[in-house]
C-alpha cells in the first residue's frame, strides 16, 4: 500500500531562491519537496488524518494554565441551548446523532462517515493550504480542491461572519457546510473548510458550534489542529503585508511556470524588513493565541488531531 501511495502521489518541488521558498505547482498538484524520510512520515500521518474513525485520536498532553491579561472574558463557558429534535424534519437519527446526559440532537442534514468531514483549524500563513492539498491528493479519488476560509479571511471578516450568524444557530452552519461538500465530492478522501483562530473563536456563537462538535457521533467532525513555526508565520505574513502596502501583487503561491510570480515572490523576500523593537511581543502575542485556542479545544472536549508543519514537511 505505502508503494502504491508513492507511485501515485505527485512528486513535488520546493525552489529556494534567496530570500524564501517558492512553492511550484502543476494544474492543480501541490508541490513540496521532502528527504526520503520526511516523505515517509507525510504519508504516514496524513493518510492516518485522512481515514480516522470510529473515535480513533490523537490527543495532547494538557499543558500549564496560561495567564493572559487580555484574554477573552468569553472564555467562561455558556449555556449551550440545543435545538429539539423533531420527527417531522425527516432526518434519521440513527444516521448522525449525539449523545450527552442532556441533550439529543439532530443535525439539519445527513452527514455521512465518506468522505470523512474535518476541519483545518490554523493561523493565517501556517501552510495549511498546501498540507490539505497534499491530504486530499493521498486519499479517496486523489481529487484536490481548494479549502474554503470559511469563518473569515481576517479579524473584520470573521467578526461579520458571527455576527450575521442567527442566534440560534448551534453549529449547524458547520454541519450544513460539509454535507454540502459531500455532496459536491463525493468520491474524495475528505472534504474540509478551513477554521482561522482570531479572537472570535472565544465568542458565544463559536463556542457553541465547538461543543457541538464534542457532541456530534455517526459521524464525527474532526479537528486537525495545525501549527508552524511563529517566527516562519510573522516573516511570511510581514512580507504579503509589506507588498500590499508598496502596492506590488504577491500571489500566496506560483505555478511551476509563472517566473514573473517566481521573480515578485524572491524580491519581496530580498527586501524584507522586520520590527526589531516589537518582535518577541508580536510573537508572543501570536504563541498566546495559538495556547488559548489549544486550551479552549481541551476545555470543550473537541475531537482533534495536533499536527506540526515543520514534522510533517521537513
């Protein structure tokens, strides 16, 4: 099976060229390179990720409690009102269902176990586009397609996400989202959306989509909980930002043969510059987020499976 996985995998490139790495593409393969090793260990972990069921995790180790002065007062954990099931919506429950002390829930549609549903949850510029790329193409059909940003790009995207969201919607749009998907492809490995941890993630609604996800069998919608390098996330986020204030258009990736985006991405990596002065407070700005977001999924029992781009690409 590990040769077959091999033999059809798209062999990919990664060109460093100066200042950054250029990630080659061709059509819609994702292209990164690996030793002999590294490319080993992707297969392993991320068809594991792509085929997980039946409640079969990856767990973390809780770490020490963090203090933040800042951190989100939400983060107390609601009261989560769940919708009554109706016999009349004509769904079966035997299909999708949950099970607590409290609650039996419904979803608005019927998910099912293929592909598997999951959700990429990341910081922005942490590779989570080529890692699902990469995850799609070892699985199923071999199928790729692109991850939806679907709670928002950025912080001002994701805060009218939510806010537009109904009152009563407990997760659903989640659940609606994927079976969708599902619909759309059926004959892939998985189907996803991606999930950005900004602030809104500690909000009332987010939180109440997360403990459905604790709650949610016969299916299961997993987490993969993606992290890279913070310093590697800052440089990569500095240099598009600097770009887009210089009013130069630098693509997120270039296409094998696209050497004009080849030559944008080598400038804009030759003539970064990074604020010494507020660094390491950005940094840990970014390392307190990533924690919290850990510990809210502890907190809420959210099925997850922690993954590091630097383990999986290296």
């Amino acid at each position: 099976n590990m040769q077959r996985l091999q033999a059809t995998a798209t062999v990919p490139k990664c060109e460093a060229r100066g200042g950054g790495s250029h990630w080659s593409r061709t059509g819609r393969d994702v292209s990164v390179s690996f030793s002999p090793g590294g490319f080993l260990r992707i297969i392993l972990v991320l068809s594991l990720v792509a085929t997980l069921g039946n409640g079969l995790l990856s767990k973390r180790i809780p770490s020490a409690d963090l203090t933040i002065n800042d951190a989100p007062k939400t983060i107390v954990e609601p009261a989560v009102p769940v919708p009554s099931t109706s016999a009349a919506n004509g769904i079966d429950s035997s299909v999708n269902s949950t099970r607590s002390s409290h609650h039996n829930y419904t979803p608005p549609c019927q998910l099912r176990p293929n592909p598997v549903p999951m959700i990429l949850m990341s910081l922005g510029r942490s590779g989570t586009a080529s890692m699902f790329e990469v995850m799609t193409k070892l699985s199923g059909n071999g199928q790729t397609m692109k991850i939806i940003e679907l709670t928002g790009k950025s912080t001002p995207e994701s805060r009218k996400f939510f806010d537009e969201m109904d009152e009563d919607n407990n997760g659903e749009w989640m659940v609606k989202h994927l079976c969708k998907e599902q619909r759309r492809y059926p004959d892939a490995g998985l189907v996803a959306f991606k999930w950005k941890p900004f602030e809104t993630i500690f909000g009332e609604k987010s939180r109440r989509s997360l403990d459905l996800l604790s709650r949610l069998n016969n299916p299961q919608i997993k987490v993969v909980r993606s992290r890279r390098n913070l310093l590697d996330v800052f440089i990569s986020r500095r240099k598009h930002g600097q770009n887009k204030i210089r009013g130069l258009k630098l693509d997120a990736h270039c296409r094998k043969s696209d050497v004009e985006c080849l030559q944008r991405q080598l400038e804009a990596g030759s003539r970064l510059e990074l604020p010494i002065t507020r660094l390491v407070d950005q940094l840990r700005e970014l390392h307190d987020m990533e924690t919290m977001t850990d510990k809210l999924l502890r907190e809420l029992n959210v099925p997850s499976v922690h993954v590091s781009f630097e383990k999986l690409f290296r």
